[in-house]
C-alpha cells in the first residue's frame, strides 16, 4: 500500500507526523510518502533510523496553517495538502493522512478529488470510541451547518460504511440528541428527523442521547460537524478532568502522600495480585487512550482522506495510517459508490 | 425559606422526589411544600418519618409528563408544575424544584412567573462540575435554538451572576466552540461572537474548546442550549462508560478475579495507607457524581426556579432543592434585574 502522510500536519509538526510515519513504515512495511518542504522534512526524517524502511519525501513548499481558510488552500496548490490530495488522485498513493486543520483538508479534497456524486458535503466519520461493539459515527468536525438534506446523507453513508465494511446487516441508525422524543433538537435536527423518518430506506431508530450511545443503542450514530465535534472533545476533556481530580484528591493531599507510602508494602505483598491485573490494566488504559482513535475518514470523496487530532502524537499519526490502511483494504470509497447506486 | 417541589416530577416520580424533599427538610429545616396530586403524594410521604419536619403537600390533580408540549402547559393549570410556580409568582413560596420536563417548567415559568423585562429566552444555568473553581455554565437545556442576540442576553445574565452571585469580579465570558478561532461555530455563534466581540461591554475572551474550558480558561461558559445539553450528557455518558470499561477488563476476566483476589492480603496490609487516603477517594468520587449537582437554574424569570435532572435520585431532589436556598440567599433574581437595569 501506498500512502501519503503530510509532514507538517499537526501542531508540533513536523516531529509527531514524521514519527509516526517511521513508526507505521515500520509496523506494516508500507510505502509510505511524506510530503512537505523536502529540506525541513528530510533533516526531521533524518533524526530516526529508517534502514530498510520504504520512505520518501515529495517536496510541497507551501504550509496551510489552522488560520487558513478555503480560499488559502484554493491558492496554495503548492501546501502539503494539496499535493497529498493530487497523489491520490493521480493514482500515485491509495490514500493521504493528515493532522492538520480539518476545514483546509476537507476544502483540498473537495477541489482535488471531488466529492462523490450527489453527495453535498463530506462528513468526518469514526468508529466511535465511546462503545464496545463497533458503532459508525459522524460527522466529526467537517461540515458545522449542515442541512436536513445533508445530514439524511451523512446517514446513509454511515449506513453504507455500517454494513459494507464493518459487517452489520440493516444497522441501527440514530440522531445524536438532547431527548429521545421527536421535538428534542434544533430546528435542523427535527427536519433530519422527519426525512430520516419518511425515507423508509434505512432502519432508522430516532433520537438518540449520549448516554444510550455510549451503550451501544445504535450501530450508526450521526450528528452535524459542530455537535460531533463537541461530542467528541467533551469526553476528551472529562477524561482529562478526571486526571486533574485523581491528582489534586489523591496524589496532592500530604496525607494521601503518607498514605501512598504506606501502601507500598501492600502493594508488594499483593505483587501477584496485580501481576494478573495487569493485562485488563492495560485494556483499560488503552480504551482511554484518543492517540488509539489516530483520526478520522472523510467520508464523501474520491479517495480515502484521514484527518487526526492537531494535538496528534507520534503514536496518533501512527494510528491514523493504520486507519488509512484499514479504509483502503475495506474498499470504503467504492463500496460507498456502491451503497449509492452512482 | 419555604420551598415548593414538585412530587411528580423525576422519571420515577413520586419516590425520589418525595424522599429527596424528606432528606432537605431533615437537613436544613425548611418548610417544604410538595405539590402533586394529593392522595398520591401523602401516601408516598407516609412512607417516610416526618416526624418534627416541617412538611406539607397542596393538592395539584395534573400531571405533566415527558411528551407534553406548551399547549398542555398552558391548558394544564391545575398541574403540580403550575401550581407551583404560581405559588412562587404570588409570594406563597421563595423557590420552585422540578426534576420534571424542562421544556414544561420553562414553559410554565414564562406564563406564570413571566421573564425578566428585556430578556427574550430563559437559560437553565449552572455551576460548571468540571472545573475546580466555580465557572457559570449557560444554556444547558432551555433554548435549544437561540439568536445570537439571545446567546449574547446569556451571556450578560452568565456574568451578572458570576459577578454578583460568585464575587468574580469583572468576569471572563467565553463561547464553547469547536476551535478557538473567531471563524469557528455554527453561523449563529458565529454571529453572536461578533456581537459580543463589539459589545464592549463584557470582558469577551473569544471561543473555548472543552478542554480549555475544564481547566478553567472562563469564569462564564455559554452556549445553547442544545450543544449545552450534549455537552453535560456527554460528560455524564463517560463517566458511565469507564465504569462499564472497568467492569469490562478490571471485575469480568477470570485472571482479573483471581489477580482481585489476591490482592486481598496486601489490601490488608496497606490498610493504613488505604485509610489515609480515604478522605481523598471519598471527595474523588463525590466529584463525579452528577447527583451533587442536583439541577439547573432558570435564569431570565421573575423567580427562583430549579430544573433537576429527568433520571434524578433523592439525592439529586436534595441537592437541587439545595440550589433553590442557594439561589434564594443569594437574591440571584434581584441582581439579574439590577444588572440589567431593569
């Protein structure tokens, strides 16, 4: 497989992105092309061993940065991501990976690949981590305002992706919304509701609330960008919450500290206690763990598009390229044509 | 302080809110009032001591539940949630508890209570419970489909009452967003960005993400109240899924349980560390349960009303009864009206 990373995606770029880029090289044997200015990414590159590995770097002088709006990545042909898109349009990868700003990559791939016929707006789209049985999600961040129309196609692209990809015969598709009752949701949401409702064509189940998601309620979980993107970085930021509380409640207090001390002993004699615990310690931590995620696909284009978190890490990038890689197996962008009759 | 509480309120109703009623004039000694259909709620009072508490039940025959709209509200004059508020609205009572429909208690607060003058929409307001120090959080459920000039009316309420409820002087207010550039949002908060960027009037700091919101980067949050519920829902639906993950990898695996077991002699041995750091665990774990927070403010009205939480415990009903003296003791109503000089 051939896959194209830009190097100078995330917001510590170019470290986490060519890091993880050498990571994944290495973890699948891939070939793996990073584009950025060819000097800046090549002395990065050069601080990692890369014997063996199937490496290169295309040159793209420009940089899009976070304040970049559509019109930047219209002009700058010459970014990292405008030359990524048009490698996999012009057939020299199988898909582009990027941690840089969601709105520049979903503008670039709309003027690069196209999108899909009669799809109107691409949607970000995850297996969402908040489950245990694999449930589609999206949008992520891509489109803020979408209409009824838009949102009823985001649905039946997580459908498509639902049952093509991931197996799951006539999934379960809801609405992310404050109630379960049909009046819950903005003006928009109730719209989507009365089309979802109508169209007969997918197993529609309603309104669904965060709390049944996280159960596990539907198999295709779809939201607007602006929503999806709350969604998302709300239970990122509860999960760093708890940290700040484990450390100011339990590691701060000098009576917790004596007390930590104290348990040391405890703790030895309960060594093969915690030996056996370990394994699900481990599972536990790495459910909890966003850089696991890697990033999202931009569902709704001509070609396969993963787009990570700025704050991505090596170990996220590195995921985010596994996440390219799985797509491009799964044949998403031709089952999704498929799924659409186009 | 005499407070009215809705009997039929919470989703199990009249248990909860009953024994949560029961629990606060225990603890605080106020004369509370329950309102709902009267046999009903005296056979569930019946089931607890009241001995030397001063508790009384008024008789209202309705009941409004989950799927009634503002047309039954208007109609249904005789339920427990209009009798309530018009006992507020006629002196009778200093606050009304719900943890009924938020969209019935909102309803009936402007037939009854009336807003405050100049201010078009109530917002259900509360004290952030993923900070550690006190942040105003606004719209978590109210107005799910605000103006710009609505959110900025939010946002002048969020910081009279962070200033003269909370004592923060000159207040922090910010937006939550997907990003923190001025571009990012939803039209409509991006349109009100600009009216708070203009306005002068408030100390405006721009959008805020979850993440910097849970550390604390305002003193006022605001949003709608859409993306507000999703967000309080969400932060609840992690918590419930780490629970589920732990159950899943720490209790169910049979190395885990044996490695459970144990640990058991170590446990024993550390005990005094374990009790030193009691104190810690237990203020840990009060942190994250939603029920301290008991329930929301309706700010915008001519009165003290508290919105709890559909799923509410009797915990919860105490805790949001304990909003309502909060509120009461604090004149939030009188320093809204007199910071909006109206």
């Amino acid at each position: 497989m051939r896959i194209v990373v830009d190097a100078f995606g995330s917001d510590s770029c170019p470290g986490p992105d060519v890091a993880g880029a050498v990571l994944a090289a290495r973890a699948w044997g891939d070939e793996i092309v990073l584009v950025g200015p060819e000097d800046l990414t090549r002395d990065e590159l050069a601080k990692h061993d890369t014997a063996g590995l199937n490496i290169r770097v295309v040159h793209a002088p420009e940089v899009l940065t976070m304040e970049d709006h559509s019109d930047a990545v219209r002009r700058k042909e010459a970014s990292s991501i405008r030359v990524g898109m048009q490698m996999v349009r012009d057939g020299k990868a199988d898909a582009f990976v990027s941690a840089g700003n969601t709105i520049a990559c979903l503008a670039a791939a709309i003027f690069d690949l196209r999108r899909i016929r009669g799809i109107r707006r691409p949607a970000l789209c995850t297996v969402y981590p908040l489950t245990f049985k694999p449930t589609v999600f999206l949008d992520m961040g891509a489109t803020v305002d979408p209409t009824p129309e838009i949102l009823m196609q985001f649905a039946r692209m997580g459908a498509i992706y639902a049952e093509r990809v991931l197996g799951i015969a006539d999934p379960r598709v809801g609405l992310l919304a404050n109630g379960e009752e049909e009046e819950k949701g903005t003006l928009v949401l109730r719209d989507a509701f009365g089309l979802l409702d109508e169209s007969g064509r997918l197993n529609f189940v309603g309104n669904v609330e965060p709390k049944e998601a996280v159960k596990g309620a539907v198999d295709v979980l779809v939201t607007d960008g602006f929503t999806g993107n709350i969604h998302i970085k709300t239970a990122e930021a509860v999960a760093s919450f708890v940290k700040r509380l484990i450390q100011r409640y339990l590691f701060s207090p000098l009576w917790s500290k004596v007390g930590l001390v104290l348990l040391i002993p405890g703790l030895i004699v309960g060594l093969p206690g915690l030996l056996l615990l370990a394994p699900g310690l481990r599972r536990f931590v790495k459910r909890l763990d966003y850089a696991e995620v890697g990033g999202g696909l931009l569902l709704g284009v001509n070609g396969v598009v993963i787009v990570g978190h700025g704050r991505s890490n090596a170990k996220a990038v590195k995921h985010a390229i596994l996440r390219a890689r799985e797509a491009v197996a799964a044949e998403v962008v031709p089952s999704i044509k498929a799924g659409l009759g186009v």
